[in-house]
C-alpha cells in the first residue's frame, strides 16, 4: 500500500485531491467514476424523455395532430429520437464497459492499470466532446429522424443531423479506445499464473465485446460521415434523387448496430456470471462454455444485420439466409443461460440485492431472447415489423437485460468501490419497483405490437387505450426504481457503514486488495493459482 503522506491518501479517492487531478486522471478507477457520473446524467436526460412519451400516450388524441403533453407528432419525433439516440449511444453501450469494466478489468486481472492510460482518459474527452455534440443539436434545430438516422429522410430534413452524426463519430471514437485497451490488457498486464482459462467470466466478456468495438464501430464512423458528407456536398451515395440507394445506409447502419446490440448486452452476461457464482456459493458451472459463447455470440454478430431489413425489399433466399443465422444467435446465448440455471441448482443460494437483479436479468432477458426468435422466423416479421411488439422485444433485452445487470453489478460492486455498504433493504425495494414496472410498462406493448399498433405513431385508435394506459402506469413505477436505486447510491457513499475487503465472500482477485483500493491496485503482486471461482 501506498505510504501515508501529505499528499497521498491511502486509496484512489484521496490519492490526489482537487478536480484537476480527477480531469487529468490516468487511474482507470477514477476515469470509470468520470464514466459513472456522466453516464447517470446522460440516462437521467433519456429516462425523462421516456417519461414524456409514455405520457404522451397516456390517451389518444381527440384534435388531429395536437398532442396532449407534447405539441404535435413533430415535438414527439424530436423527444423520440432524443430517447433513442441518449439511450443507445450514451448509456447502454458504454454503460458496463465504461464503468464496471474500466474500474474492475484490470483489478480483476491483477493489474496495475490498463495498458494505455492516457488513451483510457482520452476516450472518457472523446465521448464528452461527442456528447456535447449530440446534446447541442437539442438547442439548435432539434432533430426528428429516429436514432436510426435512416436517409433519406435524414439528408432531406433541416435538422441539426450533420451534428448529430458527427456526435456520434466522436462517441464511436471512445468506443473503439475502449476495447483497444481492454484488449490488449486482457493479452498483456495478467498477473503471474492468470491464464487465458483462469481469467473471471467478466473478462471474458468485457474481451469479447471489445473485440466487436474495434470491428464493428468503423463501419457506423464510416456510414456517418458518409451521410454527412452527402448532406453537406450534396454527393449521391444514399439519397435516391441524387442517385444513391437509401436500403445500402440500411445495411450499412445495421451491419453496426446489431453487433452493437451485442457490445450492450455481453458485457451484462459477464456481469451475472460473477453474480451469480458468488451468491450461489458455487464454482460456476460450464466454464468454458461460457467463455467460449462469448466469443461464439461475438462472431454470430457480425452475419445478422439483414434481420432489421426484412421488409426492405431484399431476395427471399438473403432473408431466409439471414432468418437462420439470426436463430444460430440462440445456441452460445441458450449455453450461457442453461450454465447459469446449473450453477444455481444446489448452490446455497442468497437473495442479496445483486442477486435479485441477477435473477431479474434470467427472466427479462429469457422473455427478450426468446420474441427474439419469433422476429427472426420472417413470416412472423413482416407482420410484427415496426410494430410495438418489436419495442417491447428489444426493451426487454436491452433495459431487462443491460440495465438490470449494470444495477446488479453496481450494488455488487459498490463496497469495492467505495468503501462503504449501502441499505439492503431499500436496495431490495429498488428492484421490487424496477422488475414489476419493467414488465406494467413492456409487456402489455407485446400485446398492442400482435394487435397491430405501429411504432413511433404519436397517436393511436381508442381500441389501443387500456394498455398504453397500463404501460405508462409501469414507466412511473420504473421511475420510483430509479430513483429509490439512486437514494441508495448516494446514501451509501455519504453514510454508508465500512466495508471490509471482501463483504460477499467472492472467490475474484478484487476481492483480495481493500476497499476502496489504493492507487496502485494491490500492495503485493498476486499469484494466480487457481481457477477464477475456486478456493484457494
């Protein structure tokens, strides 16, 4: 540990004082609570677009075009978007990676540091700069194309989308850093006697998803400015009129964001891997397997796009092509789940906090998975195309997913990080009001999705009216989550009780340094003799 001085603490939080030693940090745990701070901001600004909309729909409307909360369809465009791209792009791809994984990758590896810390603080500017971007359009001309940017409305429109896009470019930017780092950590910083196969689950899945960062993002930075170039010099590459093709941005955007939807979600794999090893009190069941799916899911990714575009006019054969990879998708996805499922069988399962949404994260994600493989049987898409049963699928795996596992792994985690233990019980709570609001808010637009109400209409026929109704009653009872969740937070870390160095009696190397850890990670060098989630 590091000597106590005058100038240093004895953990990362007092290593240093002052806010310029946070914004020129090159510590990986102070740049993952950069992360964390920007990225709650960010999910506050999107969860109140949210809240809009669902208000928005609460009732039809009696006068055409006059919306009850927000003005016209066009106000509800723009909020649309905003909801979309703030979600997407500022908070669930970066979410996990950004924080958990920059804060605990290295210390779970047994490193000092990731292996470029100087880009690590560059890709947290990156991301900022690429934010401020996006968010300034908000008090320009707001834009209205969805956070698809689909063309060739979005050339045409007079919006801010150059910005947009550009904001975009920069945050893909950060992305790419990111996995570039943890990449080469993961080959690299590992401590004497980690092996490829003794490296956390977690690791596994922050390796596989940086993987996909490197590779797939290029492609979404290249299509971007491709549209802004269009729309600035007028050259035909997406714009019919001009010549172009509007259904090649398709492919193009989906060949992205469908691996994308990976990097969201493979991180949270990850995260209840470790969860539900340690609070089972068992060695994960099917290690490799579970590994090895991670990598699986990674390169399935990058065959599926075509998914998305069932109904843009693409040949029977590349649609029944597609239809089927996109199912293949199922197989290292189904692994995971049926090696989770084992390890819990006979494990001395405790119900803490972290656990629960571990488990919250096995049903959502079991619901989103499997209409998943419903949308993928092309019959069954052209009819659900565009529709809310298409919103509710990937709200399921995205929010019931990602977003239950970076809660499960923040309570988790947060002795760690803090140093201190937050209230249990009303950690509890906050899952109570997430996992029930989850499903009032989402699962009644499976129903209205079958019934034929299409997406992003700011409107509806009266026949529509109950279950909007419930479903934005469910988006309150997520808000009470939140901010019950965020109560929790910010209690913790004011008046929290001390935590020792390992509260959970977790098997990780994290779990070895004290909590919070000082800067340098751990005081002595650990030797890895063992397995991840064995007893040494």
């Amino acid at each position: 540990m590091a000597t106590k001085s005058a100038h240093h603490g004895d953990n990362y939080i007092n290593f240093e004082k002052g806010l310029w030693s946070w914004l020129t940090t090159v510590d990986h745990k102070r740049i993952g609570l950069m992360y964390m701070i920007t990225v709650m901001f960010f999910f506050f600004v999107g969860g109140v677009m949210a809240l809009l909309l669902r208000l928005e729909l609460f009732t039809h409307n009696t006068v055409a075009n006059s919306g009850q909360i927000l003005k016209n369809g066009d106000v509800y465009n723009q909020v649309l978007t905003y909801h979309g791209a703030i979600m997407v792009f500022m908070v669930i791809i970066p979410g996990i990676p950004a924080i958990l994984g920059n804060f605990f990758l290295p210390l779970q590896l047994g490193a000092k540091d990731v292996a470029f810390p100087k880009i690590n603080l560059a890709s947290w500017y990156c991301f900022m700069f690429g934010a401020l971007l996006a968010i300034l359009t908000f008090f320009f001309k707001k834009i209205d194309t969805g956070w698809t940017f689909y063309t060739p409305y979005s050339i045409r429109t007079g919006t801010a989308t150059v910005m947009m896009v550009l904001g975009a470019f920069v945050m893909g930017m950060s992305s790419i850093l990111t996995g570039l780092n943890f990449i080469v950590t993961v080959h690299k910083l590992r401590a004497p006697g980690m092996t490829m196969h003794r490296m956390p689950l977690f690791v596994w899945a922050l390796y596989s998803t940086a993987i996909l960062q490197m590779l797939a993002t290029p492609v979404l930075g290249i299509t971007l400015l491709l549209l802004a170039v269009e729309k600035i010099f007028g050259v035909g590459i997406f714009d019919p009129a001009l010549g172009g093709d509007p259904v090649l941005f398709q492919h193009f955007f989906w060949f992205y964001s469908h691996p994308a939807v990976y990097i969201m979600i493979l991180p949270a794999m990850g995260v209840v891997s470790e969860l539900i090893s340690c609070f089972s009190r068992k060695v994960i069941f099917g290690y490799t397997a579970i590994a090895y799916s991670s990598l699986g899911i990674a390169a399935v990714s990058f065959f599926v796009w075509g998914h998305h575009m069932f109904v843009s006019g693409q040949s029977e054969t590349a649609g029944i092509l597609f239809s089927f990879i996109t199912m293949l998708v199922g197989v290292p996805t189904a692994i995971k789940m049926f090696n989770w499922v084992s390890t819990l069988y006979k494990g001395s399962v405790s119900f803490d906090s972290p656990m629960l949404f571990a488990l919250g994260f096995l049903f959502l994600f079991a619901i989103g998975g499997v209409t998943g493989i419903m949308l993928a049987t092309l019959p069954i898409d052209v009819h659900f195309h565009d529709t809310y049963f298409v919103v509710a699928h990937f709200h399921y795996v995205m929010v019931g997913g990602t977003l239950m596992a970076l809660m499960g792994g923040f309570y988790y985690w947060f002795p760690k990080m803090f140093g201190k233990m937050f209230n249990e019980s009303i950690a509890r709570l906050s899952f109570v009001f997430i996992f029930i609001g989850f499903n009032v808010t989402f699962f009644p637009q499976f129903i209205l999705g079958a019934m034929g109400m299409p997406r992003r209409y700011f409107d509806y026929i009266p026949a529509y009216e109950t279950l909007n109704r419930i479903s934005t009653v469910g988006s309150w009872l997520i808000l009470t989550g939140f901010l019950l969740g965020l109560w929790t937070i910010v209690q913790g870390i004011r008046k929290g009780e001390k935590a020792g160095i390992n509260p959970w009696g977790s098997k990780t190397l994290e779990w070895t340094t004290t909590s919070p850890p000082p800067h340098d990670n751990f005081a002595v060098e650990p030797i890895v003799t063992a397995g991840p989630y064995e007893y040494r």
